[in-house]
C-alpha cells in the first residue's frame, strides 16, 4: 500500500519549498513511497506548522468569512470528480487542496456569527453533556 505522504526528505524538501513542482517529484521511485506514513521529524515539524497556520488563518478570517458556501452542493461535489491519487503527494499541496476545497466551501460553524442550530448526539453523553450546558445556563 502507497502513502500519499512523501518519505524521500530530499525531495519533500525541494518540494516543500513552494517552488514548482518539478522533476523529482515524477522521478521519486515507489519503494521510496511505501516505506509508510512516518518521515524525518523536522519534515513533520514543518508539515505540523503549515498545518497550524493554515488553521491559524482560518480563524483569524472568521469575522468577516462568508458563514455558508458560495458555491452550490453540485459545485462543491465537483470539486471533488476527480481519480483517486495513486502517487504520494507533497504535503504542501495537500494543504492547498484543504484550504481550496474543504476550507473555502464549508459552513462556518465555529464562526462567532453563526447562529444556527446543531443537532446533539443521541448518546448519553451527549444528553448529559446538553442537560448541564442548558442548567448552568439558566442558572
């Protein structure tokens, strides 16, 4: 089974530093691809910071974001039409995909401004969990 993180620290590096991409990543062997999901602990600090970033923004843009997508279910559902990625993929570019995709075309639930109303589990942890909210609230 592939990974689709890049394992070759070499090449993540070269890819990673935002430029295009270019040959190494089409040269990058398979073997290289299924050694798993772990890579060299300062790849995975970077990838946790651009991670973080993006996040970062992503609230830091709540007040003024659009609260529902823009776009309809079928454009969004477009979005995604596409073959599955059978060869790793940077993690810079999987970010892009998140903040591109998911990001831009989702209802903003955690937005201060966001009003609506969101179902509880039915579990009762949930039950609980809305009995206490609702009576430190009332009190």
């Amino acid at each position: 089974m592939l990974s689709n993180i890049i394992q070759d620290p070499l090449i993540a590096a070269a890819l990673f530093s935002d430029l295009q991409f270019g040959k190494e990543f089409h040269q990058m062997s398979k073997q290289s691809a299924a050694q798993g999901l772990d890579c060299e602990l300062e790849i995975f600090r970077n990838d946790l910071q651009k991670a973080t970033d993006l996040i970062v923004q992503l609230y830091g843009a709540l007040d003024h974001a659009r609260i529902t997508p823009a776009k309809t279910r079928m454009e969004i559902a477009s979005l995604f039409d596409e073959p599955f990625v059978e060869e790793p993929q940077p993690m810079g570019a999987i970010l892009r995909e998140v903040e591109n995709k998911i990001f831009a075309n989702s209802t903003l639930y955690l937005s201060p401004r966001f009003f609506g109303y969101i179902n509880s589990g039915g579990n009762q942890a949930s039950i609980l969990g809305e009995l206490l909210a609702f009576k430190s609230f009332r009190a």
